[in-house]
C-alpha cells in the first residue's frame, strides 16, 4: 500500500499577459509554468533544478499561492489549495512555509529581529507575549545564533546569518513544508556548506519536508532525495538523486550535468555544448520545446509533444527517445537509410 504523498501538484499551470497599445489590452502570453505535475511524500527533499527563466521560482510561489496559478490543482493533505478562502488559506500557510532567495531583501529593515520572527505568531494567534518571546530565543539557539541577536536589525548581519534568520522565521509556527527559493545562492562559498548542513540537521529534528529550488546542481545533489529538472517551464525529468546524476536520460539533463566542474585538474571531461538561446517562453516553439537546442533532435520533435513518462522504474522523462512514437520513428529512419544505401 502506498503511502498518500504530502504534496501533490497536478498539471499547473501559469501564464502572464503581455499589454501593449494605448488601451493596454492583452496581446500575448507569457507561459511561465506549462503543465507541471509531481508529489512530494512526507519527509523527503525535492529539488528543482534548471536555468534562469525556466519557472522554477513561479511554481514554487504557486505552491503557497503567492502567485495564482492559471490552471492546475495543488493538494497538500489531500486539501486542495487553489480552493481555499483566504481565511482557509491562512491556516494553512501555517504549515507551509518559504525561505526567499535574497536574505536581505525578506526581511523588514525597519525590525528588529525579535518582531520579525514573533510576526508569523502574532498571525496566526500562537501562544502569549511571555511564550512567544520565549519561542524566538529558542529558534534564534537552534539556527546558530544567540538570543542576544534578538534586538538587533537586519542590517546589522552578514549574509549567512541573515538567511539563518530567515530559516527561523519559517521554523516559528512549526511547518510541515518548507519551499527554500535559492536559500544558498546570495551567500559566499565558504558559508554556504553550513547553511545547507544547517537545514539538513533542522530537517531531522522537526521532521520537515523541503522543496530546494537551485540552479546549483551540487547544492542539489547534497540535499535532496529526488530532483526535478525543468525547462522552459516543463518537467524534463524526474528521478532520485543517484539516478540523475549516475544516469541522466534527457539530453537537456545530459547538457547540464556536463557543464559542472569537477575539482580534479588531471580529470578530463567533455562537455556538452547546446546551440542557440533558449526560445522566448511567449513564443515557445511546437512540439517539444527542447528540440531547436537538442543535439539528438528527430523529425518527430518538431511535431508532438513528449508527455512525462515513467522509463525506468522511478525515473520519468519527457523525451521522444524514450516513448513509442519515437523509437518508432527512429527505426523507420534507418530503415529508411539501408533503402537508400541499397
């Protein structure tokens, strides 16, 4: 029997409109997120990867309904989000939470560090002014600061302990989900280990479960259980971390692994270089949408669409290589060359 997964996100969808003329009516679209769908089971770590602009920021605000999804159904506790009141809402957000990007930039200047975490309490109604007081300086311990730190401003610490102020402030109502938006990737090198062996550690300790948005692929393969890559705001491929990494069935995932650096001067390796830009995400091109990039491109790219299909068990691929249609018409072709040979 299998377990009902904590997350389930089914075919999201997020399309921004393009204004233009005096009156300012819509003349395009911006597809952002086409059709996303996953699960996320209790306790483990998800990542997402992919490059910049390939809508892995936009899906994860509309897992929160930070941002409104187009189409599609989030469930979180087999309760569908995209239904919910703001009231409903509310109370739910107390169990998920998010951990931006920039740690500068998420929290209030004007704060002390104290307000700011007692704030995600005095929403929701949790506790007393003595208890919640109390809860900050317990949170401020656990994080790697002191409760001292309570009555400073933001401005006041480096980087790394701005984001760890920033994971406090997600830990304060005690969620079950945490959404952490690049938590690494504004921080120096040196600290980013730590922040990373810092969430790993909390994640034992409350049980929590993560979704890690990076374009980092060694910030995800150290964290996450399962990894997600995305592409022109598609899901390329899904699998475990071993898999993904030992072997990577999309070309995209081919072309990104490629790319990372190993720390080893004598280790030879050759890269995958893809031609082109990616395409704009208001004009994306038919049939699968990586096919103008793809250094494995068939005549059936450029026509259907590839659907996210489970390969291997585990591993799900949206690539013509690996469905019927495409291997069939991968066979047809050769055949078709021995024709013209003979």
């Amino acid at each position: 029997m299998t377990r009902e997964p904590l997350l389930r996100v089914k075919g999201l969808k997020k399309h921004f409109p393009i204004r233009g003329g005096l009156l300012g009516k819509e003349v395009g679209q911006v597809k952002a997120v086409e059709g996303v769908s996953f699960t996320v089971q209790k306790g483990e770590t998800l990542g997402i990867v992919g490059e910049s602009g390939c809508g892995k920021s936009t899906t994860g605000r509309m897992l929160l309904r930070l941002i409104e999804p187009t189409e599609g159904k989030v469930f979180f506790e087999g309760k569908d989000v995209t239904s919910l009141s703001k009231n409903e809402l509310r109370k739910m957000r107390r169990d998920m939470q998010m951990v931006f990007q920039d740690p500068f930039a998420s929290l209030n200047p004007r704060h002390t560090v104290e307000k700011i975490l007692e704030e995600p309490l005095k929403v929701h109604g949790i506790g007393t002014a003595a208890e919640r007081k109390k809860r900050v300086k317990e949170l401020l311990e656990i994080v790697g600061l002191s409760s001292y730190h309570a009555k400073r401003y933001p401005h006041q610490f480096s980087g790394g302990q701005r984001q760890r102020i920033g994971i406090a402030r997600a830990l304060m109502t005690r969620p079950k989900l945490i959404i952490a938006d690049e938590p690494v990737s504004a921080l120096d090198v040196s600290i980013q280990s730590q922040v990373l062996n810092l969430m790993q550690d909390l994640q034992k300790e409350f049980q929590l479960t993560y979704i890690v948005i990076a374009h980092d692929l060694g910030v995800v393969r150290h964290i996450s259980d399962r990894v997600g890559v995305m592409y022109l705001g598609k899901m390329a491929e899904l699998t475990t971390s071993e898999k993904l990494y030992d072997k990577p069935l999309h070309p995209y995932t081919q072309a990104l692994l490629s790319a990372v650096p190993i720390p080893d001067p004598l280790y030879e390796k050759e890269s995958i270089v893809l031609q082109g830009d990616i395409p704009s995400p208001s004009n994306p091109p038919s049939g699968c949408i990586f096919h103008t990039r793809c250094p494995l491109k068939m005549d059936i790219c450029e026509k259907a669409v590839p659907q996210l299909m489970e390969h291997e068990e585990g591993h799900y691929v949206a690539c013509h290589l690996y469905s019927e249609e495409g291997q069939a018409a991968s066979q047809n072709k050769e055949i078709h060359k021995e024709e013209m040979t003979v």
